[in-house]
C-alpha cells in the first residue's frame, strides 16, 4: 500500500508505549502478585516468591465446584441460544416480517434494564413456574443475555449471503436444504462464531441472575470471583484472576481471524 | 472481477425479500421473542406497576420488605415515588455524573478507536497490529478483574504512585473519584469499539482511497470525506453500544469510583439494598431504562437514514 | 479449518469436564440435611465451617448440614427477594436456617418461623432485651465494635468519642470509617457520633422501634461527620466501601486508627493478615455500638426440625464456649456464669451482656441513607 504520510516515528512509539502501559499495566502488576508473598508500597519489588497463593486456591473445594459448573453450563446455554435464536435471525435478516425492528429495539432495550430491581419480580415468577434452584432456570437466565449477539449478529450474518449464488445452485438442482448447508449457512458461519464467541463471555460472566436462581444448589464462577476479590488478600485475587482469563483467551484466540475480518461490523447493520 | 463482487453486494445487501410481510418470518422469531418476553417483559411490566403504587398480587413479595413504599392514590396508581427520587439530591447529582462520566468516556473510546483504526487502514503494518491487539486484549478480562486490576494499579498503594514516588513525585491516588471511572470505562470499552470500526474501516474499497490519493487530496480530506462517511454505521453502532454499557455499569464506579456522587447503577443497588427503598429504586431503573431506549430508537434511525441514503432501501 | 480447530477445542473442553465430574452437587434425598445460609465476613464462615457444624454432628451424627455462604451480603437483594417470594407462594426457599443482617428484615416482615419455647429450651438463658430486638430472630453470638489503632504511632489511644474527633482532626488522614452501606463497623462509627447528640431516650427509641419522627435529630451528628471529610483518610470525603477494606488500610499502615469488628479483628490477628502492633479499645460516652448476630428459620423452610435442633444446640454452654474461645473471639449471648471459666478470662473488665445496641433495621437504613446524602463528598 502506498502511503504519502509518514507519521513520526517517535509520536508512534510512545502511542504505543502509551497503550501497552494502559492496558496492559493494570493486568500484568496484579498478575505478578499472583507469585508474591509479601510486597508493600512503595517497594518497585516484593519481598519474597512463592506459589503458596496457588495451592490455596486450588485446594479450595467450593472454587473448583463452581469453575467445573462454569465450564459445563455456559456451553450449554450457548447451544440452547443457537437453536432458539439462529432461525430467529435467519428471518430477521432474510425475511421481512411485521414488526422487524420493533423486535430489534425490542430486544435491545430489555438487555439493559438494571437487573437488580427485577429480583423479586422474577424470584416469583421463577417460584410460580417451578423453575427456582433448578438447572433450566440457571440456563434460562444466562440464555436471556446471549439473546442479543446470538440474533443480531448472525442475522445481518445471513442478511448478507449473496442471494445470485443461492439462485445459481438451486437452477443447477440442488434442494432447498442442500443450498442452504452449503451455501447460506457456511457463507454466514464466520458471523455465527462471533455470536458463539459473545455469547459464551455472555454466559460465563453472568453472576446476579444466577445467583438468585441458581443458590445454593449451582454456583458459577463469578460468583466466587467476586467473594474472593473482595476479601481475600490480594495475591488469591491475583491467581483467580489469570485462571479465570485463560478461557476467554483461548476462545477469543480461535475467533480473532473472524472477529477482526470486518465480521462484527456487519454484525450491526440493520436493513 | 471487483465491480461484479461489488454489484452482487449491492443486490444482496437490500432489503429482504418480500414486499409483503410474512407470518412465516414472525414464527421463526417468535422463540427468543416469547423469552424475552415471559422472563423479561414481564418482570419490567411489573416493577413499573410497583413503581407506580400497585402493591398487591405480583408485588406482594417486595412490598413486605421494603420501606418507604408509596401506595397507590388513584385508579393509575402514584407518582409520589417519582416525586421522592426526582427531590432527591442524589438522584440529581448521580444522573449529572452519570451523564458525564459516560459522555466523556465515550468521546475518548471513539477518538481512540477511530485513530488506532485510521491509522491502520491508511498506513498498516506491524505496529499498527500491535496497537489493535493491545486495543482488545480488555475483551477477555472478566469485568470483575478489570476493576480489580485497575483499582490496585492507579490505587492508594499501588503501581502509578509506586513509580512516580521512586522520581520523588507524589502521583494522586486516583481511586474513589469519577477520573477512575473513565479510566475504568474506557478500558473495558475499548476493545469492542476498536473492532467495530476497524472492521468498518477494513471494508471501505482501496480503489476509493488510491483514487482519491491520485487527485492529490490530501489525509485530512480523505479521512473527512471517504473514511468517517463510509464507516459512519458501525461508528454510531461502538458508540452507542459504548453509552449504554457505561451508563447502566455497576462493577467499575462501585470499585473505582467516589462514595457520592456515584453512578446510577450503583446508586440503584445502594437504594434495593442497603436503604431497602425498592420502589425508588426501581423508578431510578426506569430511567436508565428509557436512556438506553433512547439510545436504541437513535441508532436505529440512523441506520434507516444511512440505508436509504445508500439506496438500500 | 477454524472451525474444525473450535469443535475439536470444544469437544476436548467438554470431554475434559465431564471426566473432571458432573458438577452439580448431588441433592441430598435424606430430609435429615440442614440448609445453612451465611451472609457476613469469613471470619464466621470459618466458625461455621471449622468449629460449630462439626460439633454439631458429633452430636446429632443423624444430620447434615449443608453451608452456603455469601461474602459480606453481597447477594443479601437476591436471597432477601427469593425468601419472600418463597413464603408468599408456599414454595421452597432452599434454606433452613439463615445467619445474616437481613433476618431482622424477614423478621418484621413476619417471615420467620417462631418455635415454641419449649422446641428451644436453651432460648430462656438469652437477655430478653437482646432477644425482643431481633424481631423473632434468634440471637445467638454478639460482637462489638471497637477502635483499633497502630500503637507504634499512637502511644495513649483517645478514652472518649470528644477525645477521638480531637485526634481525628489532629491527624488529617489516618483514620478511616468503612462506609455505612457497606459495612458494619462504620455504621458503627456514623450512629455513635449521632448519638452524641441525642438524649439517652432517644436513643432507646430508635432502637426499639421504627421512629421516623426521631430522624431531624440526626442533623447535628450528621454535620459534624461531614466537618471531618477533611479529616479522615483521603482527605477528600470518600470512604472505604466495606469491613474488610478498613482492615486491609490498618493493616498495610494506610492509616493509623479505624473502627473494626472485635471478632473480625481477633481472627484477622490469628490469621496473620493483621500485624500485631495494632490494637483495639473501647471508647466512651458514647461507647461505640455492638450486639447480636441473629439467626432465622424462613416459616417456608422444608426442615423446620432440623433448623431448631441446630438452633437450639447453637445456643448451649457447649457450643457458646467454642464462639467464645477459638479464632472467633465472639461475645456469647448466655450468661458468662454459664460458661467455661477459662474463656472467659478475655472479657475481664468488658461489660459484654449489656453492649450499647445499634438502631432498629428500619431506622438503621435511613441512617444509611442519611449519611450517604449529607457526608460524603460534601
């Protein structure tokens, strides 16, 4: 690519000195105190090593509990959400039915109401329908806040399938199902994993409404990361925390071609 | 080969098909619909009713623990729990910080985005990969650790003022004011902005640029007249996903910011909670509810208006 | 090829936690299981843990007992809003018994299950004035609030509460109070410098019953709490959010003095996180506030039997020495004749059965709310 303006070499690299102390600052001073016994201010170094802080959150039983229900629930509510929300936004996107971008703002809007003056509403709710303390129930709640990645962004997703292509296989005697596996479906699959991707952070981040349905029986991560952030000293707050990332970085690793391949953007257009 | 891939876009990209709206489409969508409806709509309808006044049936449970709970005076119900928080000095002072806390951080979140992304489109290469993966990397950290991170980074002990004290400086312990918040939003804001507009960036023609470049405009008028144009949608879109996360946040004013005034979200919790006010609560709920309402019907305008421009529809 | 990679991931993620274990506990089928829920500070979570409910199956081998445990009632909305709802439907609350501050709330509410006193024989060594402000919550540990000081830069800790502000403002910046709302021992601090301005009948309201009329007369308290934003840790009229934060300061010398709990500080001081050079004392005139812990049985819990059997054990000689002595340090709440004499050494000189009490909920929660709209920031 040709470019006619240079930016100053220096003005680049202290950006990025900037941004690498921005963001990465906060991270890396709290992981190391993962590996430290004791470290005051205004020491640039602490006072000792240790892996101490490691065993003492592996050995805590309730903590493996609710990492293991973490793991095996979120992926859980993700299927459930693409099976409700997929042919959803295949229609959104490729249909035009009434009442389209109500359901939209519809759907947005609910997603950010404050979660909290909705307890007992939905502490009754849940009651009336049997579903508290229950396996569904915590699936439900996590579901209704994949809602939104797993509608809008598969469909402008398939919104945008070339439908001359569709057209070509159909006349050259494929069936209906065969043209959509082979053409609609993998032409909007990169859009469906950002969704996938969204939605597990979603899911797996949920901590108030599973807390309200899902105690005492089923206990999620981040309901323990919040207990021990808050009182622990700081280094088991340190180890949980990079336990805690390496999911979403081994998830957002696989996704990152497809997220930053201009994906996302067209996640968002509404037609 | 470009023009006939940009024409197939064209076409694919107008409005769905069917000029005549179908029930088939309504059904497919009817499942996330009725969710959201059931578990959702419901619970909102209700609290508005508590809001109101309406004390008995579904409100029974919350009006036997709360305190301060007006009941209703007419067939409507009551405003005089809007009347409490609206007299409030709180309400007045968090909604004011609220508003600039999320306007500033907005601002910043898009200046960045749309220079780191600029900056990538026109000139490329290593460094500006670097700069957008730093940019996301925020992605992946749960929000309950970014808190956390930033709280002990900028904090009282922390690494900021650990530095600045070894130069014989003393750096401002930045926790427990609204600077902190920004800082905090705008961490967490980042990375989803970033990708948004880069993607938008990335999908602007070079043969618009190069073309451009060719009559001899200069970067400013490029970036003025072909770049921001082109990717004004998903621009809008970072920011209004931006506003509304920001101005419901509870975990990053609650761990960074001042005791009072604080943000709404966490004022709402202040208010369920420690105050057991739940009716003035939920009438605080209400209006961060109909702010993100706004923010929705907002883009959602913008796009048809950008759709029809685009010939779209 | 992407996708291939992510559905291999993803198989070997689920396989992996498969193999690891089904993760939802098994739900005990015996009916015999006490469902325990603790909202407060780790402290008494390891009470709970370590000490109460293993003695308490050495008793009654019959029964389970089943901990759930929320840190310093972070999730005190959700639980309060389930309990409700589960005695105004008749369902399930999946709790038996509940240790935390909102039992008194589910008390006035007429949410909790009030035994015979013959089911809780043990009930009648209980002070009647600390069991009529539980609101039908059961007492069964007390703890006061105390202010702890660095004492290697405090020689004389200050004897009275004038004393205390005299210091405070002689000192800018090294005392801290949590803030009321999120923590009880700097709720502490808010409602005796209030208090210092009320009459002794006053007070006594406030803390027997809902007393809105009373409330104008916080203002003076009120005022002088605001003159100190100046004054305390900051110096900017913020304040930590909870308990624990007002700790950690003490503790890594942020400041030099701060109100703690007795126990949590007891049991920060075994635990090694509390150097030991920071002390603790009592002030006077007034005194800061203290007083019971309750428990409470929701009237919808499956287990009622079960709940009052450990209730009740929970209020014997026997287990009120192990709250005594151990890592908790807590006040009991039977009479000290009743007890161990060795234990009771440590409360030599403190006048435990007739601690200064803190307000009613309701009046508390104003109070909360009173402070958070005159003090901070202000």
């Amino acid at each position: 690519m040709r470019h006619s303006l240079r930016l100053p070499r220096l003005l680049l690299n202290l950006a990025i000195a900037f941004m690498a102390l921005f963001i990465l600052g906060p991270l890396i001073w709290l992981a190391a105190h993962a590996f430290v016994s004791d470290w005051h201010y205004p020491n640039f170094y602490p006072s000792g090593f240790t892996f101490h802080w490691w065993s003492r959150v592996f050995l805590d039983s309730a903590l493996s509990t609710a990492m293991r229900n973490s793991l095996i629930i979120s992926p859980i509510v993700v299927l459930c959400s693409m099976v409700i929300c997929l042919p959803a936004a295949y229609a959104v996107g490729r249909i035009n039915f009434w009442g389209r971008r109500a359901f939209m703002i519809g759907i947005f809007s609910a997603n950010s109401f404050p979660k909290i003056g909705l307890f007992a509403a939905i502490a009754t709710l849940y009651y009336s329908l049997n579903l508290m303390g229950t396996f569904v129930g915590v699936v439900i709640i996590q579901l209704l806040g994949t809602i939104i990645y797993m509608t809008w962004i598969p469909a402008a997703a398939f919104a945008a399938v070339p439908r001359n292509l569709e057209e070509a296989a159909r006349d050259a005697g494929a069936n209906k199902f065969t043209v959509f596996r082979t053409i609609t479906l993998r032409m909007a699959m990169p859009g469906i994993l950002v969704a996938i991707v969204m939605s597990f952070l979603a899911a797996f981040d949920e901590a108030q409404g599973t807390y309200l349905v899902g105690a005492p029986s089923i206990f999620t991560m981040p309901t323990e990361m919040y207990s021990l952030v808050q009182n622990y000293p700081i280094q088991v707050a340190a180890v949980f925390s990079l336990l805690l990332t390496l999911p979403s970085v081994l998830l957002l690793s696989l996704a990152r071609k497809h997220i930053m391949g201009g994906q996302l953007a067209e996640g968002f257009q509404l037609k | 080969m470009i023009s006939v891939r940009r024409k197939v876009n064209r076409e694919s990209s107008r409005a769905p098909h069917g000029a005549r709206p179908s029930l088939s489409g309504f059904a497919l969508a009817l499942p996330p619909l009725l969710l959201v409806v059931v578990f959702v709509g419901i619970p909102i309808l209700i609290g508005l009713t508590f809001s109101l006044g309406f004390t008995q049936g579904p409100n029974r449970v919350i009006s036997l623990i709360g305190q301060q709970i007006h009941i209703k005076s007419h067939w409507w119900g009551t405003f005089a729990a809007y009347s409490d928080v609206l007299h409030d000095s709180r309400f007045l002072g968090d909604l004011a910080l609220t508003l600039v806390v999320t306007s500033i951080s907005t601002v910043f979140v898009i200046a960045m985005a749309l220079g780191i992304a600029m900056y990538q489109r026109l000139i490329g290469g290593k460094k500006a990969s670097v700069l957008v993966t730093l940019s996301i990397v925020p992605l992946f950290v749960p929000v309950v650790i970014s808190a956390w991170a930033i709280h002990t980074f900028y904090g009282g002990d922390g690494f900021m003022r650990t530095l600045f004290s070894h130069l014989g400086i003393n750096f401002p312990t930045l926790t427990s004011t609204p600077v902190a918040i920004v800082i905090g939003s705008v961490w967490t804001a980042l990375p989803f902005s970033i990708l948004m507009i880069s993607s938008g960036m990335q999908a602007i023609p070079n043969a618009l640029i190069e073309a451009a470049r060719d009559c001899g405009a200069p970067t400013p008028k490029i970036i003025s007249n072909i770049l921001i144009p082109l990717a004004r949608t998903p621009i809008i879109i970072a920011a209004s996903f931006t506003a509304i996360g920001i101005l419901g946040s509870y975990t990053i004013p609650l761990f960074l910011g001042p005791n009072q005034p604080t943000m709404l979200g966490v004022e709402i919790s202040n208010f369920f909670g420690a105050y057991n006010r739940p009716q003035q609560s939920l009438v605080m709920a209400f209006f961060v509810f109909l702010a993100a309402s706004g923010i929705a019907i907002l883009y959602v305008w913008q796009n048809i208006k950008s759709a029809r421009e685009s010939g779209r529809i | 090829m992407l996708k291939k990679r992510i559905m291999q991931s993803l198989a070997l993620a689920a396989i992996a936690a498969l193999g690891v274990g089904v993760s939802a506990p098994a739900s005990h089928a015996v009916s015999q299981t006490i469902q325990v829920y603790i909202s407060a500070d780790t402290n008494i979570q390891d009470l709970w843990n370590k000490t109460l409910i293993p003695a308490f199956k050495a008793a009654y081998p019959d029964y389970d007992v089943n901990v759930t445990f929320d840190l310093h009632g972070t999730h005190d909305a959700q639980e309060t809003a389930k309990i409700t709802a589960a005695s105004v439907l008749h369902k399930n609350p999946g709790v038996d018994l509940i240790d935390g501050g909102f039992v008194t709330t589910l008390g006035a509410a007429g949410l909790l299950y009030h035994p015979n006193p013959g089911l809780l024989p043990n009930i009648a060594n209980v002070n009647k004035a600390v069991l009529k402000a539980g609101l039908g919550g059961i007492p069964y540990r007390a703890s006061s609030v105390l202010l702890a000081y660095n004492s290697k830069n405090v020689a004389t800790p200050p004897a009275t509460l004038d004393d205390l502000l005299t210091w405070i403002k002689a000192h800018p910046g090294k005392f801290t109070y949590n803030a009321p709302n999120g923590g009880g021992s700097g709720y502490s601090f808010v409602q005796t410098v209030v208090d210092k301005y009320l009459s002794d009948a006053d007070r006594t309201a406030l803390v027997a019953g809902a007393a809105p009329s009373l409330e104008s007369k916080w203002a003076q308290g009120l005022e002088t709490l605001r003159q100190l934003n100046k004054f305390t840790y900051g110096q900017n009229g913020t304040y930590p959010a909870n308990n624990a934060e007002t700790l950690t300061d003490l503790a890594t010398g942020l400041v030099d003095m701060g109100t703690v709990w007795s126990d949590q500080f007891a049991s920060a001081l075994k635990a090694g996180t509390m150097p030991a050079n920071i002390k603790v004392t009592q002030i006077s005139n007034p005194s800061l506030t203290g007083g019971a812990s309750y428990l409470g049985i929701p009237n919808s819990s499956t287990n009622k039997v079960g709940a009052r059997l450990l209730a009740n054990w929970v209020l014997s000689p026997a287990a009120q020495n192990l709250i005594v002595s151990g890592t908790l340090n807590g006040f009991p709440v039977i009479p000290l004749s009743m007890l161990d004499p060795k234990a009771t050494v440590a409360f030599t000189g403190v006048d435990i059965q007739h601690l200064r009490a803190g307000y009613i909920s309701a009046n508390a929660n104003d109070l909360k709310s009173a402070w958070a709209s005159a003090v901070p920031g202000k």
